[in-house]
C-alpha cells in the first residue's frame, strides 16, 4: 500500500509443468477486469518441463512504474528451490503461501511474515485435477489478500486458459474457492499466533 492506495508486488514461483506462468497471468486479468493498474513479467529457467519458472507481478490503484519485483509483498511458492531463493526477498509484513505438498521445511524468516502453508498438490489430487495445485495456492493467496475474489478470479479464467483447455474450467474454480476455504479455515501463521 501508498500512500495513495493500493500497490502489491508479488513473485509467483515453483518449477516448469506446475502452472506458474498461467497462475500470474490469471492474477494479473482478475485485477485488470477489477480495474486495477497491472504489470505481468514472466522468468524461465531452462525452458523445458521441471525447469525454474517464475513470474512478477504488480498490482495497483495508480500507473506502476517498474514491473521488476526485487522485495515481494506477498510470495507464492509451489517447491523448495523457489522457497529457499525468493523467501530471504519478502518484505517486512509480507505474506508467504507455500505448497506444503512439496515443502517440509518452515523457512527462517521475520516473525512478521505471515506464512500459510497449503496442501496444494493433496488439494487438487482430492478434486480429481492435480494440476490444479496451483488454483489452490492462488485461492488462498486470494482469501488471505482479499483484494480479489476466488470467484473473480473464476470468471477471469476463459480469458487465460487456452480454449482447448475450457474443459478444465469448473475443477479450476472449484480448486481456487479449496485454496480460499483451507486459507480461511487454517491459521498456522506466525503472524496470528503473536
């Protein structure tokens, strides 16, 4: 936040094949259909399934400056290598989803960092799409934010998803309102427990 309004900057992380790319673009059209300022700019790895892949993304009330992230708001992390290299880089009183599916760990952080930690791939695998690991994680981005609906989020998915994959529409609504649910229902935050 600015004095001036809203301003979010968020990196979105994990490896190749778990959806990183199409999760900050949906991001980044639910907050332009809600009217918000956006930048999107995608970071690959070794192009190829199971390679780095991450994605910044910035939201605000105002035209934003610089797309670069270099210190996230908020961070969603979907394996342990996007844990360890993004994590050190979140902000003071910023806020940390991470696919506890795939991460054992707590990361070392500042006790102000909110840290939710989501089943994401157990999830998706109890809605029949593992795929859908990464609606999950932005559903409970989503609930924790409240900038933004799960539900908007929703409606913004035609937009971003292939049309060969429409198919896959109501699983992937279905897993951002589990990701929004789990986020409301569990607190295994630092931040609350203070």
């Amino acid at each position: 936040m600015t004095a001036n309004g809203f301003y979010e900057e968020i990196i979105i992380a994990g490896f190749g094949g778990q959806g990183i790319m199409l999760t900050g673009r949906l991001l980044a059209q639910t907050a332009m259909e809600a009217g918000k300022e956006v930048t999107y700019m995608p970071s690959y790895g070794a192009e190829v399934r199971g390679g780095t892949a991450n994605c910044m993304v910035v939201l605000a009330n105002e035209p934003i400056a610089c797309p670069v992230v270099g210190r996230p708001d908020s961070l969603i992390v979907m394996n342990k290598a996007s844990l360890n290299k993004f994590a050190p880089r979140l902000k003071t009183g910023g806020l940390l989803i991470m696919n506890s599916s795939l991460i054992d760990t707590e990361p070392q952080l500042d006790d102000s960092i909110e840290i939710i930690t989501v089943p994401a791939d157990e999830l998706a695998v109890e809605l029949g799409s593992p795929k859908s690991a990464n609606m999950v994680a932005l559903g409970a981005y989503l609930q924790k934010r409240g900038h933004l609906t799960p539900d908007a989020a929703a409606q913004a998915l035609p937009d971003v998803l292939a049309k060969r994959y429409h198919k896959t529409l109501p699983v992937n609504a279905e897993a951002l309102r589990r990701g929004a649910e789990f986020a409301k229902a569990c607190c295994t935050s630092r931040a609350k427990k203070q």
